[in-house]
C-alpha cells in the first residue's frame, strides 16, 4: 500500500515567527499511520524546524529547490548537501514557478535531481502544463515529456527516492482546480508511464500528489480518486487549520 502524502510549499511567505509557530502546530498533532507530512519552507528556516518536527515521525522537513553542484563559485546557491546538513529529508524540484521565472528547463532539472538522489535524499518532482496547453488538449504529451526528460534516465531503484507532483499550472494560485476527474486522468496517465519505464511495482508504490489550489473544501473529493495519492499544497499549507483539515482528508 502507498501511504498518503502532503506536503506544504511556504513558498516566499511567512516570517521567522510565524514559521516556528506554524510548523508548531503541525508538528503537535497525532496523524494516522501511513500518513506522510512535509513542510517545505525557505531555506532559513529549516534547521529549526527541523527540531521543531524530529518528536512527530510522520513529519519531515524539505526545501523548496537546489543548485545542481555539489559546491562552487555559485552565489546566492545552496547544494543538497547543506540542505542534508540541516535536517532536510526532501527537495521539490521542478516547480512550475521555477521553470516560468528562472528558465528552468527539463535538462537542469534533471541534473537537480541527481545532484539530490546523489546526496540520499528525496525528491518531490514537479511536471503540468499551462492553460494553453490544456487547451489544445496537450496536456498528456507535455508531461510525458517533463517525465521522461528529466526522470527518464533513472533505474527503479532511484525512482524509489521519488514522489511525483502533478500540478496544472493554469490552477496555481488561481483559484481555479482541475476537476476531480481530470486530477485522475492525468494521475493515471503517469502512473502508466511509470509501469511502462520501470515496471509494475514502481508504479503501484510511487506517490503521485495533486498540487494546484487544493484546500479542505476540494481534498477529500480529489484525494478519494484512485491515483490521487496526497497533495502539494501552496496557499492552504499557510494557515495551520486548513493545512491539518487537507491531512485529515
């Protein structure tokens, strides 16, 4: 069985305080067994928080991107290593936001994904498309090719290090959210390519999340389809209520 999976992206939100105090409440509450909580916060925050979340197993603490060196002359970069060093156990890589403003491409995620997995931590990759795409009905072929770009040179043993997001980029602090429906069509589609790239079992233990305006309104309806295994969750991971209502979903 795959556990159920959410992880909170701060984004650039949230003051020192308002972080601890935050990532206090979630820490604090008792979730069911097999569920799996990671707070993704800015990197300044991390080596406590990481303190804060060690007394609760089903929380972990991951950062929000990576350079793709080890180490270097790369100002204003951080390596997986520092992050490893401070307690981080995941690292989103992919983000539609990084890829729209930083021109992050399929080839450098993909780099950034082996720097990580190198350094024995976990990624939680990013792949979804833009309202144009959707449009066109090439929302299939688009992620298809973010997959097997940036993922498609792995063996199924690093792809156990993986959890992959789908995010609709057209849905992302939009307020718009892919029907259930279509969550599902796209969840399955991956799980497919998977099965097809590193076989079966790969593709039943792998979590798929859904991210992109998912709050306690929309989670149980869209976490309930078969291949929706959890959720990347930006906005709604801000406010401790609503963040706590989406893991109970």
């Amino acid at each position: 069985m795959r556990s159920r999976f959410v992880a909170g992206n701060w984004k650039m939100n949230l003051s020192k305080e308002e972080g601890l105090a935050l990532s206090h409440s979630i820490a604090k509450q008792e979730y069911k067994k097999g569920t799996q909580v990671v707070i993704c916060a800015p990197y300044i925050y991390l080596d406590e928080l990481a303190k804060i979340t060690s007394s609760n197993s089903n929380v972990s603490i991951g950062a929000q991107n990576c350079h793709f060196a080890k180490s270097g002359a790369y100002t204003g970069e951080i390596a997986a290593a520092q992050l490893k060093s401070v307690g981080t156990e995941y690292i989103i890589l992919g983000h539609s936001e990084r890829r729209t403003y930083f021109g992050e491409t399929n080839s450098i995620i993909k780099d950034k994904v082996d720097a990580v997995l190198d350094e024995g931590l976990k990624v939680i990759f990013c792949c979804g498309e833009v309202l144009e795409e959707r449009e066109s009905g090439r929302q299939e072929e688009v992620v298809k090719l973010q997959l097997q770009e940036a993922l498609g040179h792995l063996d199924a043993s690093s792809m156990k290090e993986l959890v992959i997001a789908y995010e609709p980029v057209w849905a992302i602090g939009t307020g718009k959210t892919a029907s259930s429906d279509q969550a599902q069509e796209i969840h399955k589609m991956i799980r497919v390519w998977l099965a097809d790239t590193y076989g079966s079992d790969t593709a039943e233990n792998t979590n798929i999340l859904y991210g992109g305006s998912c709050k306690p309104s929309n989670a149980a309806e869209l976490f309930a389809q078969e291949d929706v295994d959890g959720g990347l969750i930006g906005g709604a991971s801000l406010k401790a209520d609503d963040f706590i209502k989406i893991i109970e979903a």
